[in-house]
C-alpha cells in the first residue's frame, strides 16, 4: 500500500512539474523555441535500449524465488519509462514541446520586433472578419444533409438493393425490378436527399437533351468536378459488379438500372469536359 501511495504522489508531483514546464513556454509570447532534435533522438535511443534490456532480464527472473527481484526490477523499468528526460525526448522527437523543458532552447525576440507589423500589409478589420467568421458557420449549418436524412439516405440505398435482390428471386428482369412502385418511390426519395447533399446534381436533368448548351460549358473541371469523376468512376464500376455477382443481372440490365444510367451520365458528362 506504501509502494502505490509513493507511485500516486509521485505521478502527481510529475504532472504538476509538467504543467509548470508548459507555463514557462507559454509566458513570454514575444520567444522563440526550438527543439534539439539529434540530442532527444540519441538519448531516446539509448534509455529505450536500456528498457530493453532491463525487460529481457525481468523475463528470466522466473519462479517464486525470483518474486522479489523481479518486482524490483519492473519498479525500474516503469521508472526508466516515466522519466521525465525521457519523455521530454519523446516528445521532441514527434515535433511537440517538451514539458521539462529538456531538449529546448528559447531565443528572445525583441517586443517591438514582434509587435512590429509587416511593412505594406494591410491592418486586420474586425468587423469584416467576425462578418465572415458567421458566413462561413451559417454556410456550414445549412449545406449537406442532417444526421437524420443521411441515416435515411443509407438505409434506402439498402432497402432498394434487398428490394431488387428479392425481386430478382422472384423471376423479374432487371428491367421489371427498375419499375417496381416501391424502387421507384424509394429511388426518387434519394434522388432528392443527393441535391439536397449536393446541389450541383439538381442541374444534370436540364443538360440532358441539350447538347450544344453542354458543348457551350466545355472547360477545364474544378479541383471538387475531378475528384467527384475520380470517386464516380469507383463507385460506378464497384455497383457494376454488385449487380452482375450479386443480382446477376445481365449487361442490358445493369445499363438500364436507374441508379447505374444516372452515375453513367454523370460521368460521362464530366469527361467531356475533362
């Protein structure tokens, strides 16, 4: 009890130690902190190949005999591993600060120099940074879909793959599972949760049919059109396979599938632009 009394105020003396280390970095704003990396590294090296040791030699401390030497020695170990240089070079070494301080260096940097602002920048308005600060917490709020409709938008995606799995059970083509009244409402349902997650999808029907009004929009794709034509073709060659290996659809089925035909054109659409 004595033994886990010490470990506990020791452990608390530590933290309290480590909690002072950081005040100190905090205190003077206007200093610079640098890490002696090589140092931490050398010294991290050569305390944990000293754990190493100490553990190998705990292991062929076997028996009841050995209980008390044993006991002793992991006592050391978890000390060599609780040291507070050692964990300071830890720390040093994934680039965080060291809360003993050890392994770094602050330089003071005049005040004035600090304070001084860069020559030709502009000074910060406040008023037009708190203005954008709510613009851009509003445009979060209101985009995409809540956890409700996207928990919705999951499950009707499942429902419509057991839907056609069990219709295609039942002897129906792929063609008569797509017309079945409970895939249609269900594919229209996700259908508008997808513009309400993506609004840029709400305009692909209006493309449609309308191809010089496409050809007039040839140009390069933004950075968010690649990645959704990178993710498309993925997503539309994984949903291929889905209803070949799983539904055994035929290749006329799986283009007259209403889902695969709308990520066909899509993509379709995208790579004319690309």
């Amino acid at each position: 009890m004595a033994d886990g009394v010490e470990v506990a105020k020791g452990t608390k003396e530590m933290t309290a130690q480590a909690e002072r280390g950081m005040e100190l970095f905090k205190k003077d704003a206007t200093s610079e902190m640098t890490f002696d990396v090589p140092a931490a590294t050398a010294f991290k090296e050569e305390q944990e190949a000293a754990i190493k040791a100490k553990e190998e030699f705990a292991a062929t401390l076997t028996g009841k005999d050995n209980k008390k030497q044993r006991s002793e020695v992991s006592k050391e170990i978890s000390a060599m591993k609780s040291d507070a240089k050692y964990i300071d070079a830890c720390k040093v070494v994934k680039g965080l600060p060291p809360p003993q301080g050890n392994f770094a260096v602050q330089t003071e940097v005049p005040k004035a120099a600090a304070e001084a602002p860069v020559e030709g920048a502009p000074k910060p308005d406040p008023d037009a940074k708190a203005v954008q600060k709510k613009e851009k917490a509003k445009k979060v709020e209101s985009a995409g879909l809540s956890k409700a409709e996207r928990d919705e938008l999951e499950k009707l995606k499942a429902d419509i793959i057991k839907r056609k799995a069990d219709l295609k059970e039942q002897g129906l083509s792929g063609g008569q599972c797509n017309k079945d009244p409970e895939v249609v409402a269900w594919v229209a349902r996700m259908q508008e949760l997808r513009i309400k997650e993506d609004p840029s999808l709400a305009d692909e029907g209006k493309d449609k049919g309308k191809g010089k009004d496409i050809k007039k929009s040839k140009g390069a794709l933004t950075e968010s059109e690649q990645k959704e034509m990178a993710k498309l073709e993925t997503d539309l060659e994984e949903y291929r396979l889905k209803l070949i290996q799983e539904f055994g659809y035929s290749k006329k089925e799986v283009n007259a599938d209403p889902d695969f035909k709308e990520m066909s054109d899509r993509l379709a659409a995208l790579k004319k632009r690309a």
